[in-house]
C-alpha cells in the first residue's frame, strides 16, 4: 500500500478525507484530525473550502526558501500572513506558487472576460515610444545619421496617430 | 456634493420613485481594479497610498457619472457618518475603519460609490433596487470603460485584472442580490438552499456581507469565482440561481398558506400590532417585523405601494440613521425608544391588513 495521506496543513498522518464538488469540480483536502477540528471542517456551515486550500497550498516546508517580489520586497511568508499580495507584479514572482492554488479557487485559470483595451493600447504605445526613444539614442551616438532620421519620423508617426491618447 | 446633504437625500434604496419588487430587494455589482506599476494598499505605505488616492480621485471627479457627486476622504468623515453610508451599503465597513489616504466617491443619486485604497484601489460599486443584473452591469461597465481611459489598471492578459486577494482575479467582479427569503426561513428550508447554491459556486451572506447575521430574512448571494469566465457568463449563470431561489421562496410561501395560513396571519398581524404600538425596539427585531409586513404586502394583504415605505424603513431603522435624526448622542436604550416612536409615528398612517383578500403571489 502506498504510504499513509499527510494532512495538507501540518504533515501529520491525514485522517480526515474531504470532497467537496463547487463548480462541477472536486476538491480535495486531507487533514489530520487536529487541523480539521481547528479548521471547523466538522461543521458544515461554518467552513470555507476556498480558505482552506489557499493555506494548504503554502505548506511551511514549501515555502521554506523564502522568495521576494522585486518590485515591492513582498516575500511568501507575507502571503501567508495576509493572504493577499503585495502588488501586480508579485502575480508574476509567484507564480508557481498561484498556479495550483488558483485551479482550486476558480472556475478556469485563463481570463475570458473583459480586457482594458485603450489601457494597453497606451501600454503598447508607451512601451513602443521607448524603444524607439532609445534606438534613436543609439543611433545618433554610433553616428548612423540615416537611422536616426527613420526612428526619429518613426515617432513623430506614433506620437500624432495617438496624439489624443497621450495627453494625460 | 456634501455628506450632510448626501444623508438627507432619500437613496436609490429609500427613494419611493426606484422600482420595488417582490423577494430581490436590490442588485449590486461591483468590480475591483488596480492601478499598474503600484503597491496594492494592504501594503503600501502611507505615500504611496497618498499618491494613488489623489489620482482616484481626480479621475473619478472628471467622469460625467460623478459630476456633483460626493467626494471626500475617509478621516474627513464622522463616525456615524461613516456608519450611515456603511447602513446604505455604499461604504465597507473595511473602508469605515481606514486611517489615511483613503476615501470614497458617491453619485448624486446614489446608485454608484467608488472605494479608494480599502483592499484594492478601486472598489466600483453600482447598487439598484429591484432584480436588475443587465441594466447593474451596464452602468458598472461604462463607468468602469470611462476610468480606464485615464488610469493605467494592472491587467495580464492571462489572469485578467490583477487584485490584492487572488479570489478576486479575473473579472475582479462580485454581483449580487439583496434576497427576502421570510418562507424559507420559516420552513427551515434555508440551510438546504445554502449548501445547493454553494455548489453552484455561489455564497449566501448576511444584510451586510461576510459575517453578518440575517436578520429580517434577508440573505445577499453572489458569485464565489471570478476567473475562467466572462462578466457576462457570471450574471447569466448568478441570474438563473436566482430565479430559482425565487420560484422557491414562492413554493414555499404557498405551501405554508396552504398549510398553516392562520400562522402566518397570526405572524404579519402581530408585527403589525408591534410596530404601531410599542415602545421599546431593537434594531434585529425591528428588522424582523418589518419583514413580515414585506411579506403580507407580497401576500396581497397591504396595498403594493407600501413596500418601498417598508425598504425605506429596513434602512432608516438602523442604529446610524435613527441616531442621526435624533441630533443627540444616544445610549442603545434611548435608540430603542426613539425607534419604536418612529415606526409608531410611519405605522399610524399605514394601511390596515386585509385578511379577507385571498389573493396568493
């Protein structure tokens, strides 16, 4: 037989196996007696699978090397604490941690619903102007003239199709 | 627009114009956005917070929806202003409790109120009264489309709008309604509706969300998942819930007319009786009674215009409201009393219950 379930909380044997179908999808958890006494998973109303998987997810022993969003110095630990992030980029720091949690928690894992179009239009454009504002740059100091001239009407093009946008 | 002048405007859940219904006492949708590049504001500091605050705000008084609307910072507030627009749904009690570099903006009528820095940036709420998901979303999704053409929002194309919790990703929207369910309750049916519609993914709350009690029979139920479908497909599949729930509030009202109609006769008279002539009301017992002439309005034993005096009163009997008309800083009991004068004044003049209509909806 393969070795006993460990509870998803503490690592201690699991003896209490719960299924929970929301969505048309199953949901596991194993605890061990204790967790799903403190856990409240004995009754019924008053439990939260969601909760619960999100703080399964982050065993300690997985998270023991500790990982920092770059952008805001926020670590798992702190997700563990808050059970919130510390800023969008940390969606991208954590990601291997998100993914399987997020399986649990939603419907799908792939947003299907509305997008922010003029928002990344802006982006695009910003992120474009940029990378032109740094090629002509680079242009003018190596001394390729004709270039330069190209990226320069390059951005003058981009700067008057999305004069309006621009503005703020 | 000022706070002063915002509580002394009947809402759209209070004003007798907005369209009430029977069983959906309200529609709420709200969406949760982010702006890109900045420190969610559970773990900002002050600054930070200060600086998106400022741009909210900006972009919130230059939309034509909020134009003359109400626009203020949280510590300019009062408790007990806060408390009334917290009893109105238009504030959390999250955001009530915020120190600094938080606040929110309200439409003049009252049916938009923007959070700034509560958990998200932006907390966008549309509330209307009645069972109105499309006509919500509507409104929600151009307010929301006119933000956007001036703030940058976090947004993967893979995850969709990026939020502090990842249970908001994805759309970051929770749609709702407010629910009268006084037959299922009675018939203790309501634990059975909960664990079915939890299964449909959906969650039944208490009046004011996440761990409040359901006094006066009223339950919010909203969609627990908001990745992997779109905006659209959330409200048709939250509107079929609800149309069941709907059909079987009225079984069940049926069934308990049909079965025991002196009970629940017995039940509206005596509230009726209570409400015009006590002298001591809590505020859960207020809400139960009023409840239950809800309930004898849908029965057909009061005249249908007075279910917006009923909605009016579900608000203007909470503690926030009663303490602000009275001017005085009040003690529980002394809010009792004032209470039940109040109700008694509004119940001298309401309509006598006429048992002899039979009349079953």
């Amino acid at each position: 037989m393969a070795s006993p379930l460990k509870c998803d909380l503490c690592s201690k044997p699991a003896t209490v196996h719960l299924t929970q179908i929301v969505n048309n999808k199953i949901h596991k958890v194993d605890l061990c007696e204790a967790c799903a006494q403190a856990k409240g998973v004995t009754d019924p109303s008053g439990f939260s699978l969601s909760d619960l998987l999100l703080k399964a997810s982050l065993n300690p022993e997985a998270a023991s090397e500790t990982m920092r969003c770059e952008h805001c110095g926020f670590t798992q630990n702190d997700f563990k604490k808050h059970g919130r992030f510390g800023c969008p980029h940390c969606y991208e720091t954590f990601s291997a941690m998100l993914e399987p949690m997020l399986d649990n928690m939603h419907k799908g894992t792939v947003h299907t619903g509305k997008v922010p179009q003029k928002a990344l239009e802006r982006k695009n454009l910003h992120d474009r102007l940029t990378q032109l504002e740094v090629s002509l740059d680079d242009a003018i100091k190596s001394e390729r003239y004709e270039d330069a001239a190209r990226y320069r009407d390059e951005i003058n093009q981009v700067k008057q199709a999305f004069g309006a946008k621009l503005a703020r | 627009m000022t706070i002063a002048s915002l509580i002394a405007t009947p809402s759209e859940l209070t004003d007798t114009a907005s369209s009430k219904c029977a069983i959906v006492l309200m529609t709420r949708i709200r969406l949760a956005r982010n702006l890109a590049g900045n420190p969610f504001p559970g773990w900002a500091r002050e600054g930070q917070r200060g600086v998106v605050f400022e741009t909210c705000r900006e972009a919130l008084a230059a939309t034509p929806q909020m134009k003359r609307g109400l626009n203020v910072a949280i510590d300019e507030l009062s408790d007990l202003e806060k408390q009334i627009l917290v009893e109105r749904h238009l504030i959390s009690r999250e955001l009530s409790g915020a120190k600094s570099a938080a606040g929110v903006v309200i439409s003049r009528d009252q049916t938009l109120s923007v959070m700034i820095n509560e958990e998200d940036h932006l907390r966008i709420q549309v509330l209307r009264a009645g069972f109105q998901l499309k006509k919500t979303w509507n409104a929600i999704n151009d307010l929301d489309s006119a933000l956007e053409n001036v703030l940058d929002y976090a947004f993967s194309p893979s995850l969709g709008y990026l939020t502090a919790c990842p249970t908001n990703l994805g759309t970051g929207m929770r749609a709702s309604a407010m629910m009268h369910l006084p037959a299922l309750v009675i018939s203790n049916q309501m634990e059975k509706v909960v664990r079915a519609v939890n299964q449909l993914g959906m969650v039944v709350r208490g009046l004011f969300g996440e761990g409040s009690d359901a006094s006066g029979s009223i339950f919010q139920i909203s969609n627990q998942t908001t990745l992997g479908e779109s905006e659209e497909e959330i409200i048709k599949r939250l509107g079929s819930v609800l149309n069941s729930i709907i059909e079987h509030e009225q079984n069940a009202r049926a069934k308990l007319m049909e079965s025991d109609a002196a009970k629940i006769y017995d039940k509206i008279g005596r509230a009726y009786g209570i409400l015009q002539h006590s002298h001591l009301l809590s505020s859960g017992e207020a809400m139960n009674l009023l409840s239950l002439l809800r309930l004898g309005i849908d029965l057909g034993l009061f005249p249908d215009e007075s279910r917006s005096v009923i909605d009016r009163l579900f608000i203007e009997a909470q503690p926030g409201h009663i303490q602000h008309a009275s001017q005085h800083d009040l003690e529980t009991n002394q809010r009792d009393i004032l209470r039940a004068e109040r109700l008694r004044a509004e119940f001298a003049a309401f309509a006598k219950p006429d048992f002899s209509r039979n009349s079953q909806n």
